[in-house]
C-alpha cells in the first residue's frame, strides 16, 4: 500500500508516495532537515541547493563505503564457511582414519593374545616334557656310574 507522508526540509514542504511506514520517512526527513540546517548554519554563502547536493554526496560516500563493507563481510563469510566445510572434511577423514586404526589396533591386540597363548602353551609342554625327562632320569637305574665302574676294573 502506498502511503503519503508530509515531510518538511530545509523549510520546505514535500509530500512523498512511498510503501515505507510514515514513521520511517519521517525519521529520513528529520536526518536530512538536519544535515542541511547544520551546513547552511555553518556556511553562509551556501544555497539549500548546494547543502542539498553535499548531503548527498556524503550519504552516497556512506552508502558505497557500507556496501563495499558488506560486501568484504560477505567474502569473509563465504571463506569462513568454505574454510569450515574444509575443516569438516578433514574432521571426517581423522575420524575414518581413526576408526581404522581402532579395528587395526583391537585385530593386533587379538593377535598378540593368541600369541601370548600360544606361548603359555608351548611354555607348559616344555616344562612338562623336561619335568618327564627328570623323572625318566631318576626312575632309572644309574647305569653311567656302574659303566665307569667297569671300565676302571678293565684297566
């Protein structure tokens, strides 16, 4: 909807058709009625047409700086954000990597059980096959001895 707002510049009535609120255009006209009245009050020789035109100079200077601003903004969001997907993607990988190594680690870690039982086993058959030996050897008559007996009468 299309308001009509009565505005007052400079000391001259404007009426301006604008889908703005009126608060707003109110608000821009009080800025602008301000800015003009501060240069014609500080620059005697200067015409509401001339203060006119250095209010709009300067509120383009503004504008463009602010849009050149936002636009920096908006490159550093776009590199922030690309720099936060890269930092994802390398996240993702660490953890797949990670995952990997976790199963690589429990698969050696499995592995260095068997082995370790592996070796208690071999260990226990030694230990019973010299445990054998010492009883064989113990159970049977001394027969070296009674041997070097022999040989020694021989001589």
């Amino acid at each position: 909807m299309v308001n009509k707002v009565r505005v007052n510049i400079a000391g001259t009535p404007y009426a301006i058709a604008t889908t703005d609120s009126e608060k707003y255009i109110l608000g821009l006209a009080k800025k602008l009625d301000e800015d003009i009245t501060k240069l014609l009050d500080t620059n005697d020789n200067l015409s509401v047409t001339k203060a006119a035109v250095f209010c709009a100079m300067d509120y383009l200077d503004e504008y463009r700086k602010s849009t050149g601003s936002a636009e920096n903004m908006r490159s550093q969001i776009q590199d922030y954000i690309a720099d936060a997907a890269r930092a994802k993607l390398a996240e993702d990988k660490a953890l797949a990597e990670n995952a990997v190594l976790r199963r690589e680690a429990a698969a050696l870690r499995e592995q260095l059980a068997k082995e370790r039982q592996r070796e208690t086993r071999r260990e226990e058959r030694a230990a019973r096959a010299a445990a054998e030996t010492a009883q064989e050897q113990s159970a049977a008559p001394e027969t070296p001895a009674a041997d070097s007996a022999q040989a020694d009468e021989t001589n």
